[in-house]
C-alpha cells in the first residue's frame, strides 16, 4: 500500500502511515497551529523506515495541506526548512519578512 499522510489535529501533527496494511506510523511532523499560522517544531521517521524518501513524502503533504488550508508557515524544524530550501516553490508559504529568519 502507498503512504498517506494525514492530518492527527488530537495530537499536534501529521503522520504518514506506511506498511503491508498501511496503518502503521512510518514518521510523524509536530505542529503548533495559530492564528493562521503553523509552526513546525519536528519531524521523525521511525528508523525501520529510514533512507526511503517517507520524510519528504511528510513534508510535501504537510505543506500541501497547509497551503490548501490557507496557512502560513514557521518551519522551526530543521529537516522541514532543509526540504523546503531545495523546494522553493514552497518558500511562499513563509512570510516574506520572516523568510530571511530560517534562511529561505
């Protein structure tokens, strides 16, 4: 089964489920939602899982779902700043005047 990620709003983050039956928590990206915001604060992917591109899969659909949401976002985390530095069509969702904060 392909990946998925979902929004678990109950606990603050995305989750990208993997596995034979895909139900099994293959990462996760912690949030902190605010007034139009989202703050991403970190990112893991289970060590079974590593080296499988899961991680990217996370942060593409997270920022997807933030700009279908019409959110901007605080990429506090360094693995989704990194992703979103070789991205940069996604460097529009963070706030011009704070782009230069996390280096983007």
């Amino acid at each position: 089964m392909d990946p998925r990620v979902t929004d678990v709003p109950e606990k603050s983050r995305y989750e990208i489920l993997a596995g034979d039956d895909g139900t099994e928590t293959a990462g996760f990206v912690e949030y902190h939602l605010s007034e139009g915001e989202i703050a991403f604060l970190h990112t893991e992917t289970a060590p079974r899982y590593g080296g499988r591109g899961l991680g990217g899969l996370l942060a593409r659909g997270a920022l997807d779902d933030a700009r279908a949401r019409g959110l901007r976002v605080l990429p506090y985390c360094p693995f989704v700043r990194g992703w979103i530095g070789k991205h940069l069509e996604y460097a529009d969702l963070v706030p011009e005047a704070r782009r230069a904060r996390f280096g983007l």
